[in-house]
C-alpha cells in the first residue's frame, strides 16, 4: 500500500482533495492535530534510535 500527506493552508482545498480521493476510491481523511503530532513524534523517535546500549546511571546523570 502507497500512502501520501498533504499539507496545505486551505481547509477547503484539503477538503476538495479528499472528495476528489475518495471518488477515485482511494481512502482518506483530514488528520486532527492529535494525529499530526502522533506522527511527528514517531518519526523524531525513528531518527533518534541508534541501537546502542546506554548505561542506565549515566543517562539519568545527563538529565540534571
């Protein structure tokens, strides 16, 4: 399954994108700020990971 996001400044033409989807019968739907973020959040977690194994002490030492 191929997926896009789209970003614009006009709810409208959002809108009109999803109907235009929608009637070629391709599935979507206008993202809430909640979702948005979710995402964000995800993909700043997947750049972040390094798979290196931190000793515990000294990672809660460079918190203070």
């Amino acid at each position: 399954m191929e997926s896009a996001i789209l970003s614009g400044k006009s709810k409208k033409d959002l809108q009109l994108l999803v109907e235009l989807a929608e009637k070629l019968g391709i599935k979507a739907r206008i993202l809430s700020a909640e979702e948005k973020e979710d995402l964000v959040l995800g993909k700043a977690i997947k750049e972040g990971r390094t798979g290196e194994i931190i000793d515990t002490d000294e990672f809660l030492k460079s918190l203070k």
